[in-house]
C-alpha cells in the first residue's frame, strides 16, 4: 500500500503554468475590497491539475493595494501586481486604482445668454485625472427653479431672466456652472444685430 501511495504520489502532474479568468487588467473605482481572479493551475500539457494545488498570493506595493485573504483591499491611485504562484510557477496581473477626483460639465459656454423658453441637455463626465469613468451615478439640481429647471438626465429649461447654478454631483464630488437666462427676444435681437464698425 505504502509503494502504491509513492508511485501515485510520484506520477502526480507538475504544475508548469497558471491561467488567470478575465482580463489581465482590473480597475477599480471605489476602495471596496475585490475578490482575486480566479486561477487555474495547468500542466505541461495546458491541462487543469486536479486537484487543484493551493497557490500563494501577494500585492505589490501595499501603498496602493493589499492583500487581504483572497480579496484585494484598494488603498489609494496607482498601479499594483497581484500575483499568484506555486512553487516555481507564478502568474502576475495589473490591479489599477483609479479613485474618481473630478466631475467635468460640458454643453454650456459660461457667459453666453440662455433664452428663457429654451431647454438643451448638459452632460458630466466623472474622471480620475484625464481618464473618463463610466457607470458612475450623477445627479442635477439648480440653485434656483424659478429661473432655470434640470432635470435628472441633465436637460435645463430657462425659465425666467436671471442667473442659476446648476450642479453636477456624483459622490463626494460635484461640479457646477452659472447658467444666465436672458429674454428670448432680447438674445435674437442682440444675435441679428449687425457689428460695430470701428471708426475712421
């Protein structure tokens, strides 16, 4: 019995590689704790070892991620490697951190009149750095309603002449801009008008 133990025991498969399932490159947007992508041990042959060996994990560096049992735990921005091996065989992917630090608002030029009666769709973009974050949640609220209204999808409907402060927030972030509503027929007057000639 024992000489069969040590046959079967010698004529176990050697691992030589592991797989990881899912892209060699996970962000994160948020410091919740993410599981470790799955990892499959595989022979010479690229076929699973069953059972499965245990492997050993680590993060570098632990400035911006660690390792916290079989989950990884974001600490601030940057890049880090998590890693699994066995024995002499490892596998690595990259673990980004990217924490959302601003909340940029496009379709409206600051200073330039609104016609009250007139509605047009503003939009946020959520961003760490320059990198555009999607999926995330924002929300519209105006500073005064009674001179301009925005809706959830961003949509702002002047309403009556003066100045609101439309705000974009997403988080703990926000973002927001001055909208003036001027007087629909004062604006078309002031577009039509032909421009100054400088004098002679």
């Amino acid at each position: 019995m024992v000489a069969l133990l040590a046959l079967f025991v010698g004529c176990a498969p050697t691992p030589a590689s592991i797989k990881f399932d899912g892209d060699a490159k996970v962000s994160v947007h948020k410091l919740d704790q993410v599981g470790v992508l799955k990892a499959t041990v595989l022979d010479a042959d690229g076929k699973a070892i069953e059972p499965q060996p245990a492997l050993a994990w680590t993060v570098t560096p632990d400035s911006v991620a660690k390792l916290e049992g079989a989950k990884v735990t974001p600490i601030a921005n940057g890049e880090a490697t998590v890693a699994a091996s066995v024995g002499t065989v490892k596998a690595q992917y990259t673990f980004v951190v990217a924490l959302p630090d601003k909340v940029e608002i496009a379709g409206y030029t600051a200073g330039t009149p609104w016609p009250a009666g007139q509605s047009a769709m503003l939009t946020a973009t959520v961003k760490s750095g320059e990198t555009a974050i999607t999926g995330e949640t924002v929300t519209w609220s105006s500073s005064a309603d009674t001179v301009a209204t925005v809706q959830a999808d961003g949509t702002v409907m002047g309403v009556i002449p003066g100045t609101a402060t439309i705000t974009a927030t997403s988080g703990a972030l926000s973002s927001t801009v001055d909208i003036t509503i001027g007087d629909a027929a004062a604006v078309a007057a002031t577009d039509a008008a032909p421009a100054a000639v400088p004098a002679q």
